[in-house]
C-alpha cells in the first residue's frame, strides 16, 4: 500500500471530456482511471476524483464470475453502465464494446456504439485491436461517438494469443503495435489503452502520439494509468499480475465483518434494545 499522501477528493470539479484529457497529456497530467460496474461504487470513485472510469468487459470476470471476457452480451455492458453514469457526475465515462458486438462489420460496430451512447448515457467506447478494426473506428467515430483504442494484450483475443504473457516482446509485434497506434490515431480514437506491454516501448509509443495512452501493466511513462477496480481494492484475490497494487484489502475487511455479524446473531446481540423499535 502507498505510504504517501492522500490529496484532498475533487469538488465541483469541472466535467472531465475527452479534450480535458488532451489538456492534461499536453500538461503532462497524469491521468487516472479505473473500472466500476456499479452505483455504488462509481459514486465513491467520481467523489474521490477518478479522472476516467472504464466499464469494462471485466464485468464478465469480476461481476459474472466468467473465466475470461468473451460472455458477456451487448445488453449486459448497457445494463452495467447505465448504473455507472447514473452515479456519475464528473468522471468521463468509457464502455467496453464486448466481444462480437464491433468485430463483424463496421455498420454493426457502430449500431453497438449507438445504442451504448443512447441506451447508457456513456460518453465514449472502447474497442480492443489494431488494423483490422480500423473501419470499425472511423464509421464509429464519423457518427460522432469517441472511441478509445486498445492495443498489447487485448482480453478479448485471449484464445487466439493462448497465454497471458507480456506482448509486445519480439521486434516483430514491436512494431505492428507501433504502427497500430498510429493507424488508431489516425482513424480518430481520443485515446488508446497499452497493456501489459515493455515500459520502454510504451514510452516510445507515447512520445509519438498526440493523444494520450493510458496503461495497465505499461510501466510509469504512460500518460496515465487505469487497474481494475476489485483487483485494485483487494476485493480480488486469486489474481496476482505484477502490475497490480493493492490499495485495501477488502476481502479481508468484509470477511472479518461478515463474521461479526454471524457472532452477534447467533449470540443475539444483534439487533440491541437501540436497534430495535
């Protein structure tokens, strides 16, 4: 856990855009963000000053209990992120387009980013790749609808990649990234995701884009730096990646709570006389 400072939580901060992000690469701002799938919870991350919360397909994971991301639907990823921005008030707001919803044809990309902006109230997707979904992108973003890239280890193709390993590794796929990133950039994304990828080439890759990245497993010259929220509050605990730090440990915390309360009933020392009505 962080030994420094805690600053102070963001109050009556202006709407974070996708032109406040440009502001603060241009600053050199860092950048932070984190997932949510929840009210709860993203209401407690915009009040602490979370710059952009990404809904992401890791609902399949932590909130579905799926082996990877694959399962979950278009109609889920709208259902958990109309919860999100329902809490939101300053935070930008970025949805995962899943699996299959985007990879098809550029016409149903972006027939899934519309109903994402219409049916959520989200202020941008996410769609994981390079080249091949490059039609996908400018059909998305000619529409008016901002799109985050993702590039390096990209959940979605985990069966085709056969392993979670760092990308980006072999001079070869160095350089299809590099060029990728550029592709992205071009095609009008506002942003672009580089995980689990060597720190020095996503500080290459950073230098060279006028938009910001935004890593996980990246190392520190990202222009700023997204975890996923249970893995980050220590909610999580059978997923140890060298790039996560945890904050909390949660799981602790409610599983010594819960056991209180299961003592204090089984004891009927809950509900006391003050309790009670």
């Amino acid at each position: 856990m962080s030994t420094q400072a805690v600053p102070p939580p963001v109050v009556n901060a202006r709407r974070v855009t996708t032109q406040t992000l440009q502001e603060m690469k241009a600053a050199r701002i860092p950048i932070a963000a984190l997932t949510a799938y929840d009210y709860t919870l993203a209401r407690i991350l915009d009040a602490a000053g979370i710059d952009v919360i990404l809904v992401g397909d890791s609902a399949s994971n932590v909130m579905a209990g799926h082996e990877t991301t694959l399962p979950i639907t278009l109609d889920q990823m709208i259902y958990h992120a109309q919860c999100v921005v329902r809490a939101v008030r300053r935070a930008l707001v970025v949805v995962d387009l899943p699996f299959g919803s985007y990879q098809g044809n550029p016409n149903e990309a972006l027939a899934s980013a519309i109903r994402v902006m219409k049916e959520a109230g989200a202020h941008a997707v996410k769609l994981e790749g390079g080249k091949p979904i490059l039609e996908a992108v400018e059909r998305i973003v000619t529409a008016g609808i901002p799109v985050m890239g993702h590039l390096g280890l990209t959940p979605q193709s985990i069966y085709r990649f056969g392993t979670y390993k760092v990308r980006a590794q072999e001079p070869e796929e160095a350089e299809q990234l590099r060029r990728d990133a550029k592709l992205l950039e071009e095609a009008g994304c506002f942003a672009l995701v580089l995980e689990k990828i060597p720190a020095e080439l996503a500080r290459e890759v950073t230098a060279s884009l006028r938009i910001p990245t935004i890593g996980i497993g990246a190392g520190v010259h990202c222009d700023g730096q997204i975890l996923v929220l249970h893995d980050m509050l220590g909610l999580t605990t059978d997923f140890n990646p060298r790039f996560v730090r945890r904050y909390a440990r949660l799981a602790e915390t409610i599983t010594e709570a819960v056991q209180h309360y299961v003592q204090d009933v089984r004891q009927r020392a809950f509900p006391s006389p003050e309790e009670s009505y």
